[in-house]
C-alpha cells in the first residue's frame, strides 16, 4: 500500500484506533496502558508548558504523524509526542519535527524501536526521547553536529535531569511520572 492509498483507505476493522503505515503494510497500534496514557500527557503538559513560556513557533503535538524520509512512499509512523516549529496546518503529519517522544511499552518494544530508527532519516529531526513505562529510566538520541546519529543512546537514570537541547528543555526525569503508579513504588 502506498501513503496515498493508506490515507484514503477505510479499514474494516473499526475496533483498532490507529493504524500506522509499515513498508506497505497496515498495522494496527495496541491500546495504551493508563501508565503510557498518564506519561504521554504529563511529558506533553510539562513541554507544552516550556513551550508556551518561551514564546515562539514551537509546539508539542499528541500522537503526531510522521513520515520517514527513508521508502516515504509506504511508511506513516505515529510517535507519542512530536515537536515542531512549523506553522499549524491541516495535515495527517506534522511538518519538521525537531523532537519525538516514544513511551516504551514491553508489549511493542520491538516495533517501537523499528519506528525510532525509521525517525532518523527524517532531516528536521534532532532529538528522539525514548522513555519506559514500566521503571522510571529514559533513553535519549540525539543527532550530532555532522548530522550523524549515535550508535547507542544515552541513558537517563530515575534520579537524572532530561536535558533536551533541541527546544532547550531540562527537568527530572520523575516529574514526567508525576501521575502513574511508577511514582509511588520504592526504588
């Protein structure tokens, strides 16, 4: 299936409420669990808020469209979180993302790290955050100065800051787990 005939396409299986673009193939996104839920819209609330104090064009988008630069003909990728600082528009995808935001289930940990590597390929990319759902640890990727990728990311511990030099962001990685039960279990 090309992006076109994935954007006009009307699946059958109404149950599935989002459907991501893979070499051609269809494949319907698993439901959140409430700590992936709770997660995605503290990190959204917490970079929208440093967004909007800093003014400018940026902004944090939910559950943002993306289209690998690599085959992008058949690839449409859903992250958790995008940020830009392209104007709004109407689009299925946002415009030049500078930072994406994937929350790491161990039930799609594979597919997730398949889409994170299909995200370098994207030119306007500077930052991927990778953060997991089941302890308080994150991951963070960040594009170097000749435009390369590092082989490994960097690990942030539960009592580290993330630093996000892409929208010039740094908070405890707690405070991202504010509101799951993460938060509240020892060690």
């Amino acid at each position: 299936m090309t992006l076109a005939e994935f954007f006009a396409w009307n699946p059958e299986d109404t149950s599935v409420r989002s459907w991501q673009l893979i070499d051609g193939e269809p494949v319907a996104m698993a439901p959140a669990t409430e700590t992936h839920g709770a997660l995605q819209m503290e990190i959204g609330r917490l970079l929208g808020n440093h967004l909007l104090a800093q003014g400018g064009p940026c902004r944090v988008i939910s559950e943002a469209g993306i289209v690998p630069r690599v085959r992008s003909d058949r690839n449409y990728r859903i992250p958790d979180l995008g940020v830009t600082c392209a104007p709004p528009s109407s689009h299925l995808m946002i415009e030049e993302p500078i930072l994406l935001v994937e929350i790491l289930s161990p039930r799609n940990e594979v597919e997730t790290w398949a889409n994170i590597w299909a995200y370098t390929t994207i030119p306007s990319l500077l930052e991927i955050l990778v953060v997991s759902s089941t302890k308080i640890e994150a991951e963070l990727l960040r594009r170097r100065s000749d435009g390369s990728w590092p082989e490994t990311p960097e690990q942030i511990a539960a009592d580290s800051d993330v630093m996000l030099e892409s929208v010039d962001f740094s908070a405890a990685l707690s405070a991202f787990y504010r509101t799951t039960v993460l938060r509240a279990m020892p060690g």
